[in-house]
C-alpha cells in the first residue's frame, strides 16, 4: 500500500495554503478586501504564528467553510476493493478516479492476504490463496475465451489490488480521518489514513495536526463498540455523561448547582 502526495508541494503549502485559509476567516471580519489580506499574510507582514492562532480557533468553532479553500491530492495504490468500497463513501469535498476493472484487462492481477489470516493455521491461509490465486486465474481464462473484461471481473474477489487518485479540500479531510484514524476502523483504511496523515505532515505540519481521530477534537469517544473503553484515546461518552450526573447530584444534596456553559 502506498499514499503519495502529488499536490501541494511542501513549497506550495508553505507559501500559500496558511495565508488562502487565513483571508477566508479574516474576510469574514473585516472591512479589509481579501485581495489586502493575502498579500498581508503571504508577505509576511502577518506573523506566521498569529495566522495559525486565528485558524486554529476557527476550526475548533466548527467553521468549516474557511477550509474548504485548499486541497489536497494523494496517488493511491496497491489498496484492496474492499478499501475502496468504503473510501468512495466520502462523497463532499472530495474526488475520486479509480483504475478501471470494465476497461483494463489485467494481465497479472494481485491481491492481498489479511494479517489475520496470515497468522491463522496454514490450512485456513493456504485455502484463502488457492481461493484467490483460483479466481484471478479463471478471469484470464475468461478473457481468452473473449468473454469482455466487462463480465470476467464479476470474478474477482474484493482482495484485489486497486489504484486511484483522490482529491479532497481540508475540511472533508479532517472529516475523514477523524473516522478512518479511529481504532473502530477497518485495519486497512486506518492504515491508509496514517500514510495519508504522514504526507500532510511532510507539507504542512500545523494542517497535519487537525488530521486525528474523532475522539481528539471531541475529548470523548462516541462509538457503541467501546463503551467497554478498551480504547483509551478519551472515555466513552456514556461514562462522562454518566460521572456529570453523578457529580450533579451531589451537589444538589449539597444544595449547589454545577457550573454550565
């Protein structure tokens, strides 16, 4: 598996994705035309530090739009089906373009064997590749037979490598390695997403910092499957809620109310 950035550079992101981010919070305040406020912040004339004070509080208010602005585009490749599958669930902000199973005939198709199984019994792991290997073999057979690459690939199994291009702005990013990085995710997409936060942090460390599982930016975990906790990122949202009531309480016996927001 690999996720290779091709679009910005470190250059790129440097020079202009911070001040592109900070016009679009800045404008939204001020009397000043973004056209001022770019050249303010790429000039430098904006202390780099006081931009990304600005955007780091916009982000964390959940206004989103401000960093719709930039994109980033990642060369994927050698991921599963069944990765892709869930990857193209993303549909806001984002854009795919997928190596083709109808229109290319592949001559050696590959796949992949899952860690669990191979660590599992050598019987389970050799029936899965002769599963595998059986399947890539008779789409050949199929295509030269002159059945349509169209209808051969009905074969192949969801273990198939695949290659794609994806483009998303930051904010459906954040969207989806906040899910993608949490440890509820599917092991191969969660692994996709490490490769995909790696390279935004070879970029652009400070953007890189917002990639993180959803848990981070919420202070709580709210996925049912671990209301156990055997994830201990952040407590689940049902013992939190659970220990403000408890603490309510007692200060209701103590005749004080609790401090809200």
């Amino acid at each position: 598996m690999r996720a290779k950035l091709l679009f910005p550079t470190r250059e790129i992101a440097q020079q202009y994705y911070l001040p592109l981010i900070y016009t679009a919070c800045r404008t939204c305040y001020s009397e000043l035309e973004p056209d001022d406020i770019f050249e303010r912040a790429s000039s430098g004339r904006v202390a780099t530090e006081k931009q990304q004070d600005l955007i780091r509080r916009v982000i964390e208010s959940g206004h989103g739009s401000t960093i719709e602005h930039i994109v980033f585009t990642f060369a994927i490749s050698g991921v599963t089906r069944t990765l892709s599958h869930q990857l193209v669930r993303h549909r806001a902000g984002v854009a795919f373009d997928q190596q083709s199973q109808r229109y290319l005939d592949y001559k050696r198709p590959s796949y992949m064997v899952p860690g669990t199984l191979q660590d599992a019994s050598a019987d389970l792991r050799d029936r899965f590749t002769a599963e595998m290997d059986d399947s890539l073999r008779f789409y050949g057979e199929l295509l030269e037979a002159g059945i349509p690459g169209e209808d051969a690939r009905f074969v192949m199994p969801n273990a198939t490598r695949t290659n794609l291009i994806m483009t998303a702005n930051l904010r459906a990013l954040i969207h989806m390695s906040g899910l993608r990085l949490c440890t509820m995710a599917q092991w191969e997409i969660r692994r996709l997403f490490q490769l995909i936060r790696h390279e935004v942090f070879g970029v652009s460390p400070f953007l890189g910092s917002f990639l993180a599982p959803k848990c981070v930016p919420l202070g709580y975990c709210d996925e049912d499957r671990n209301r156990d906790e055997h994830c201990p990122i952040r407590p689940h949202k049902d013992n939190v809620l659970a220990a403000w009531a408890e603490k309510r309480t007692a200060a209701k016996a103590a005749g004080r109310e609790l401090p809200t927001v």
